[in-house]
C-alpha cells in the first residue's frame, strides 16, 4: 500500500501545482488584461484633452479672423464712401479720373495686404489647432507596443 499511496501523494501533489500555477497564470492574465485597459483609458484621455485643446485654439483663431475680416471690410466701405465723396465732388474730369485711379490703387494694395494677413492667419490657425494632436497616432503605437510587450 505504500507505492500506492505514495503514487496517489504524488498525484495530489502534482493536481495542486498544476492547480496553483493555473491560478497564478489566470492572476498573470488578468493583471496584464488591467494594465493594458489602464494604459487605453490613459490614452483616451489624452486624446480628448488633445481634442479639446485643439478645438479652443481653433474656435480663437475664427474669432481672431473674424474680427480681421469684420476690421477690414468696414474700413473699406468707409474707404470707398469717401473716395465716392472725394470723386462726386472733383471739379473736372481729369480730376474725377485721378481721384478713381488713387482710389483704386490703394483699394487693390489694401485688398492684397489683407488677403496675405488673413493667409497668414489661417496658415497659423492651422498649425497650431493641430499641434495638440499631433503625437496621438505615436502615443497610439507606443499603447499597442506596451501591451505586446507586456
């Protein structure tokens, strides 16, 4: 009876390691599966911050640009209503004609400069309501490449 019961000790012996190292397998994996919804959840937040940041440079810019375009097309219909005036009240023809070429010179000049400054401002707007994001598809790999690592 002792081989037998030394057999059946064995047996037992072997069902609860095997038993334990199952358990602790099942502790490993869930451990890792935590981490890396840990890491995931981080990463979502970032990006929704990132989002955030982004959408607030954004809605300043348009303000910003906004208020350029608001600035500029009210000084040019003042512009332009007293050329209109400076023009009706010339004394000759010679007079009216040099009046509309200077008018229409410094119009066009003006209309340039303000579309160059309105590019600038877009361009800028651009760049810095996408700084926040970018980064994010690296942060995204770096996530991926934890969780494999792990």
């Amino acid at each position: 009876m002792s081989k037998a019961k030394t057999a059946a000790e064995k047996t037992s012996a072997s069902a609860e390691q095997t038993f334990f190292n199952g358990a602790e397998t099942i502790k490993a994996g869930f451990e890792k599966a935590i981490k890396n919804y840990d890491t995931a959840l981080g990463y979502g937040k970032d990006t929704v911050e990132a989002y955030m940041k982004s959408a607030t440079v954004a809605g300043k810019s348009v303000e910003t640009i906004n208020s350029e375009i608001y600035s500029y097309s009210k000084d040019a219909i003042e512009e332009s209503v007293a050329a209109g005036k400076a023009i009706l009240g010339a004394k000759s023809v010679h007079e009216a004609f040099a009046l509309q070429t200077d008018y229409a010179k410094s119009a066009f000049e003006a209309y340039v400069s303000q579309l160059t400054k309105v590019s600038a401002l877009f361009t800028a707007a651009s760049k810095d309501s996408f700084a926040p994001l970018q980064g994010r598809a690296e942060a995204w790999a770096e996530v991926v490449q934890s969780a494999r690592a792990v």
